[in-house]
C-alpha cells in the first residue's frame, strides 16, 4: 500500500472515530465512560492533525487551490474535535442566558438537541466533505453496517440513560425485580452492610418488609405499628456486632409509652387511630464492648449474664443504649420464652420482637424502591440491546413519548440494517462466484 492511501485509511478511521465519540460524550458526561470517549476523540484528533500533516507534504499538480480548500475543512473537523463540546456547552448557556422564552425544560430539551444531535451531525458533514471519505465508506460497507448496528445500540442506550437521569426514572417503569436488584447494589457499596446481611436485605425487599407505618421518637428511633421482624433484628445485631458491641443486658422501664394525639401528625392518624391510648412497654437496652479475644460479627451481641459476666464486668463499661418498645402483653411473653429457651437470647431477637427500629435504614430502602437514584448506564444499554434485537423481555418499558418514539426509530433502525447487512453479504458472495 502506497503511503498516500495509508495515511487516508488512518484519517478515515480516526473521522469515524470522532463522530462516534462526539455523539456519546454528552449522554455519558455522568458515568465512568466519559473519559474513555475524551481520549477517543483527543486520539482521533491526534491522528487527524498527523495525517493531516502528511498529507500536505505530498505534492500533486494544482496543489495550492485544493491545499486551501482542504485546510480549511480539516481545520474545522481539528478545531470541532478539540472544542467542539465546550463550545456547544457555551453557546446553550448564553441562549439560556440572553433569550428568556426557555425554561428548565425547554433549556435541557435544546441541550439534548445540540449536543446528541447538532454536534455530531456537523462533525460528521465536515468528514463527508473531505476528499476520499465518502468512497472509503463505500468501500468497507460491509463492516461499517455492523460497526453502525453496534453503534446504534450504544447511542440509543445512553440516550435512554440521559432521558432517566433527567427524569429520575419517570421515563421508564422498572420490574419489581428489577428495582430490588438495583437499589440492592446501591446498598451492598454502603459500608454499613457487608455480605451477612445480603440475605436479609433481599428478603426485606422482595417481602416489603421496608414499608413500615411507624412515628419518630427521640433519638432516632422509629415506633412500628407490626413488629420489627427477625430480618431487621439480624441486621441490626450484626451492625452493632461490627460496632465492636459483644454483649447485652436489658430492664423493663418504670412507665410505659402510650399512643396519644400529640405524638401523630395529619399523616399519621389514618394508621394510627385504633392505636390511641395503647400502651407500648419500654425495655432500656444497654451494649458493651467485647474483650477483643473473639469476632464480634461472627458471635454476634450475647446476652451478658448467659456468658457469666455482668454488667460492670464488660471490657470498657456501657458504650451504647437503646430504647425498644413492646406492644401490651408481648413482652411478658417474650420473657418466657426467654427464661428458658437460650437460642432465643440474641439481641437481634429481642429487637425482632419488638416494634421499634433503632434508626432509618427502612427509609432508605423506601427511598431506594420508590425513588431513582442507584440505575446505571449498562441498565440501559442492556434495554437498547433488547429492543434493537426485538426481544422485548419488559423488564424496563418505557413511559413518555419521546423515549418510546426512540424505541420505535431504533426497533425499525436495527430490523433494517440486519437487512442491509445480509443484502450485503450476499452479493459478495454472488461477485465472488
């Protein structure tokens, strides 16, 4: 291969490159992508300018008027790949800025427009109208109709992404199951749990268990109107666990709590009505501090006097207090049963039998089922390769117009192009016999 048609094959492939990273750099702006597209685009800028550098060196008749209307082209597609995305961005603020007609909405809707549509479409007018590129495209169109296919299943799920992240989700329903997996990721990368409560947590969620009626006492604490559960006592026993808390001891409080108006708010009372005036029997819970000679997570938090230490004897006092609450007559029959059955002595079963949780966790999971905070772009990715391949499994539909007008124009985009490709392939092998 002569050095000419190296240098345009490499021009050739880094102007692809560029129209393809140039229309994904703004959908993926939030996710761990971004920067891999800005090193496509900064290398395929790279190989333009070389390319482009040695290009001019070769010397053809009547070199100086096409040299100058090539420069100039070949300066726009460098000057568009280097700063083509910040300019997009400063122009949509000063038309937001200067025209006072565009809304959030509106502003955003121009934004998508610019960025997904304008700009790579401008980037790729300009490489259609150097010299050679058309025809290289015609050339390889075998394999650019699958590298398209590819390419629209990537465009189409990152627009989709960009469509819910701006509408936290409104765009789209998601599975049940669908939701339990993705808000369970967004919990497994908290600190505060680790692979004991995997189990726990899953069985919260697929049972609601994370859909508590409750009102919020002092520190913290939330009264439940059904009991605790033993899910969220296991959880709790293994936080504190981890907390370094090896041991226990607890005692019925003095008075009891009662359920009264000045405790409930408007939102409330529809759960709370036939609970006014009950009586909730208050237990002060107190934790200590282990020794250190045996795993706190693996043994749990042990009822103090079943190990033979008292409470003073705890290895740096009482570190830690709480308050659980019990409905009328169910602590009396906890306590029998825990006179003599020991396996039921772990704090996690008191407070499963209690109807307080210690903090917040359940509203985080609330927050997590019912709200859009944890979904990835692979998510939607994985959406764009269902339906561009017509599979449609409905785990993730979609829920306003222009994601499902997206929808329709990729189903009919990917249907076509399989077509174009085999229509492809059979005439060559047709020329070929």
């Amino acid at each position: 291969m002569r050095l000419s048609d190296r240098i345009s094959s490499w021009r050739h492939v880094a102007m692809t490159a560029l129209v393809i990273a140039s229309s994904l750099e703004f959908a993926l702006a939030h996710t761990s992508y971004h920067l891999g597209v800005k090193i496509v685009k900064v290398a395929a800028a790279a190989v333009l300018a070389w390319a482009f550098y040695l290009d001019q060196r070769i010397v053809y008749a009547n070199w100086q008027m096409r040299l100058s209307r090539k420069m100039l082209l070949r300066a726009a597609l460098l000057l568009l790949a280097l700063l083509g995305f910040q300019a997009t961005e400063a122009l949509i603020a000063m038309l937001v800025r200067e025209t006072g007609r565009y809304g959030p909405d509106a502003a955003q809707e121009l934004e998508t427009a610019l960025q997904m549509t304008a700009y790579p479409l401008l980037t790729a007018a300009l490489c259609l109208g150097t010299d050679g590129y058309a025809p290289w495209l015609r050339r390889h169109s075998k394999h650019l109709t699958m590298l398209l296919y590819l390419y629209v299943w990537i465009w189409f799920g990152s627009y989709y992404y960009y469509m819910a992240d701006r509408t936290m989700g409104d765009d789209f329903v998601f599975s049940e199951q669908a939701e339990i997996q993705t808000t369970l990721r967004g919990i497994y990368a908290d600190e505060r749990y680790d692979d004991a409560d995997e189990y726990r947590l899953k069985e919260i969620l697929e049972k609601g268990q994370y859909k508590k009626d409750y009102l919020e006492l002092d520190a913290d604490a939330y009264l439940t109107l059904d009991e605790t559960g033993a899910d969220w006592g296991g959880i709790y026993e293994n936080q504190f666990a981890r907390e370094g808390y090896a041991y226990y001891t607890f005692r019925k409080a003095a008075e009891p709590l009662v359920i009264s108006t000045d405790r409930l708010d408007f939102d409330d009372l529809p759960a709370w009505r036939t609970e006014l005036g009950k009586r909730y029997t208050e237990v002060d819970v107190a934790l200590y501090k282990g020794d250190g000679t045996a795993d706190g997570t693996e043994h749990g938090v042990r009822f103090a006097e079943e190990e033979g230490d008292s409470a003073s004897a705890a290895d740096g006092g009482q570190a830690k207090t709480l308050k659980l609450y019990f409905a009328e007559g169910d602590y009396e029959r906890y306590m029998q049963i825990f006179a003599h059955a020991k396996q039921d002595r772990r704090l996690g079963d008191l407070i499963a039998a209690s109807h307080t949780l210690p903090d917040g966790k359940f509203l985080e999971l609330y927050v997590g089922m019912n709200g859009y905070t944890n979904y990835r772009v692979e998510d939607f990715w994985y959406f764009s390769a269902i339906t561009i391949t017509t599979l449609g499994f409905g785990d993730i539909t979609p829920n306003s117009g222009p994601v499902k007008v997206g929808v329709m124009i990729e189903t009919l985009l990917g249907v076509l192009l399989v077509g174009i490709y085999v229509s492809l392939v059979s005439r060559k092998k047709r020329e070929s016999d």
